[in-house]
C-alpha cells in the first residue's frame, strides 16, 4: 500500500497517525492527537482535530470542519460542506470547550452536502443523511432521514439504495428485516459484495 500524500499546502501538526493510502488535499489542517485510517481522502479545504479519529476508507469532501469530540468509522462519506456542531448554545464571548458533546458516525454512513449534525448525537451503520438535514436527534442504522430536522424517511441498503417493501437492495439482492422494535437489520448478509 503506498504511503499518504499530503499536498504541499496542507497543514499536518504533530502528533498525528495517517494511514497508508490516505491523501490529504490542498488547504487541509490536521491538528495534533489526530488519527486518520489507511486510504481516507481528505478533500479541499478539510481541518480535523484536534484529538479527532477518522476509520479506514473515510471520504471527506471539500469545505468540511471535523472537530474534537467527533469519532468517524470504517468508510463514512462526508458531503460537502456538511457541518458538526460542537456545542448546543454557544456564543461568541462565552468559553464553552469543556461542553463539547461526542458525535459518533458509524461505519459506511452516508452525510450529504451542507448537512448539519447537532453534537451529541450518532448516526448509524449504513444510514445515510439527505443533503441539506438538519439532525436533531439519533439516526438508526440504515435510515434514511431527510429535512429540517431531520425526520425518517424510509430505509437504505450497504450500498445505499432505497428499499422498497419488500426490504430487499435491488443492487445487491441482500435481505432485510424489521425487529420487534422498529429497526432494521440484515437477514442475508453479503459479505463482501461487488456493487454492480
């Protein structure tokens, strides 16, 4: 695996883990205590940190502030200039860095551009957040929610393809099924499916 490739106007501190693979685009900052997985993509204009770990294979679009607080798995998307907020009531002129709430996104979450995910909240495995959404509160694993705030708008596959009523990804053929308390889980597993 080659090494990261960090563009020459890129900022990284010190202290800082990046995996093999990982590329970190022009105009990034990552602040120190940082940990970045193998083969992420760091786009234009990305600060991280500090204190911030991002998993394998995460994608971070342009114009995107990850700060201390907030954990990304395993293959995350973070859309364009989508925002995590740091603390509920902040105002410019009172010190409020000892409140900052932990937001965790899970592993093959989807966050579309110019999102905003309020701090203290997760998003679930494989969910996946409508651009524009304003998330309010958590995110189940495999919803789909939309607005502001953001409200459950149906489910979505791995692959994150809509699924219909029958609960089957129409990319994949994986099966799904809903648990006595409303929730979605995987009743056919596919390991490791080739998208078509």
């Amino acid at each position: 695996m080659p090494e990261p490739y960090i563009h020459p106007s890129a900022v990284v501190d010190d202290g800082v883990e990046i995996g093999d693979g990982t590329k970190i685009c022009h105009f990034c900052h990552v602040l120190g205590g940082s940990r970045i997985g193998e083969n992420c993509v760091l786009g234009q204009n990305v600060m991280v940190g500090p204190d911030v770990s991002l998993g394998r294979g995460v994608k971070v679009q342009n114009n995107v502030a990850i700060y201390a607080g907030v954990t990304v798995e395993d293959e995350v998307f973070l859309g364009p200039s989508m925002v995590f907020t740091n603390v509920l009531t902040p105002r410019a002129f009172v010190e409020r860095k000892d409140e900052f709430a932990p937001t965790l996104v899970k592993r093959g979450a989807t966050i579309g551009a110019n999102a905003t995910i309020v701090c203290g909240n997760t998003i679930g495995r494989y969910a996946m957040v409508g651009a524009g959404a304003v998330v309010t509160h958590d995110v189940a694993d495999y919803a789909l929610v939309l607005g502001n705030p953001a409200r459950w708008a149906g489910w979505v596959s791995r692959t994150g393809e809509r699924l219909a009523s029958d609960l089957t990804c129409p990319r994949t053929g994986e099966k799904f099924r809903t648990t006595d308390d409303g929730l979605l889980e995987a009743v056919e597993p596919i390991g490791n499916f080739t998208a078509k």
